[in-house]
C-alpha cells in the first residue's frame, strides 16, 4: 500500500515537473524545430533586406513590424507579424475607405478577385468598405530571397491596380494604361482588419 502511494506521489511529481518545463519552453518553439523565424528573427531579416522595422504592438497586444515601400507610383505602409501558432508570416495594408453611400462598383471587385489567380503571395480582399491586400509565407525554413518576393509582390500588384482601389480613376477606363506621375497614398490600416486576415 505505501509502495503504491510513492508511486503515485512519484508520478505526480514527474507531471508537475512537465507541465512547469512546458511553461518556460519558447512560445515559437514551432519556428525553431521548422527553421522558422521568431519575432527577433523576422525584424533581423527586414533589417537585412534593407528596411527600417518599426516595432509596434496592436491594442490586444500583438507585436508587428510597420515597413514603408515605395515603387513605381505608390508608396506602401505595410504590417508584418507571426501568426499565433507560429507558421505563417503575414504582410497586410488597406486602401482608401469608401465614403459614406458610396460602393465598389461590380466590375471593380470583380477584377479584384479575379486578380487573386494571378498572383503567388497575395490577395485582395474585402473588409468594412475598403479592399486590403495581404500577403502570406510558411514559416518553414524562410529565405530572405522569399521575403522579398513577397514584398516586392505588394508593390507591384498595388502599383498595377490602382485602377481598382482609388476611386477617382473607376470612371477612367484607360488609367491602367496611362499611370499618373502622382505617389497615391496609403491609409494606415488597423487590428481588426489585419487580425481577419490571419483567420482565413
């Protein structure tokens, strides 16, 4: 009987020796055992892409890195982070939101959607009156070459697409074709609308 309650005693030690070994254990232990990126890790390859991360947090307290890039007509504020179980790096900026009784006209978010077959990394999307663009990476075994794919993408496809998310150029058939010398800005974008991104 006293054999049986060591025993017993025992286990319950070993288990309370695991659950505090698990408490202190790396919350990116996924990124680690897959060559993922950590947060430092992420910030470390922006740094060596030549960007300037700014380390900011959401209101729930998620940390993101905020990266500004420009290219071809626009100049884009984008948000970067780790999603919550550590495999996926999300990219993610908004456009202008529509005003009050305005809509997207059908051929526009038509395009928008049709636009996702064309891409590798990123997609349109559309959330509280406004289309967002987010990009997406596996956090497995991450190259910087990869990264900046990615990125590079964003640009590109905001700087094609203009036609699509500033409304002053959806009555103007040809502005595809013929691209202002203007730099359009870029609404800075909030949680929730980033948050949706990484639950789909």
């Amino acid at each position: 009987m006293k054999q049986k309650s060591f025993n017993c005693i025992t286990r319950a030690w070993l288990v309370a020796l695991v659950l505090v070994a698990f408490s202190f254990a790396p919350q990116n232990a996924f990124a680690a055992e897959s060559g993922g990126l950590d947060q430092a890790g992420l910030k470390q390859m922006l740094e060596n892409l030549g960007y300037e991360p700014k380390t900011k947090k959401y209101d729930s307290g998620r940390q993101y890195y905020e990266i500004k890039k420009k290219g071809g007509t626009v100049t884009l504020t984008m948000d970067l982070y780790i999603s919550n179980n550590d495999t996926m790096i999300w990219s993610f900026t908004s456009f202008w939101p529509l005003k009050e009784g305005q809509k997207f006209p059908n051929d526009v978010l038509l395009e928008a959607m049709t636009n996702n077959n064309k891409t590798v990394y990123v997609h349109f999307s559309f959330f509280k009156n406004r289309l967002t663009l987010s990009g997406s990476l596996a956090n497995h075994n991450v190259r910087a070459v990869d990264l900046r794919k990615m990125l590079d993408e964003m640009l590109v496809v905001s700087d094609r697409t203009r036609h699509l998310w500033n409304p002053k150029y959806w009555n103007n058939k040809t502005a595809e074709k013929k691209p202002d010398a203007t730099s359009a800005p870029v609404e800075k974008k909030d949680e929730k609308k980033a948050e949706k991104v990484e639950k789909k």
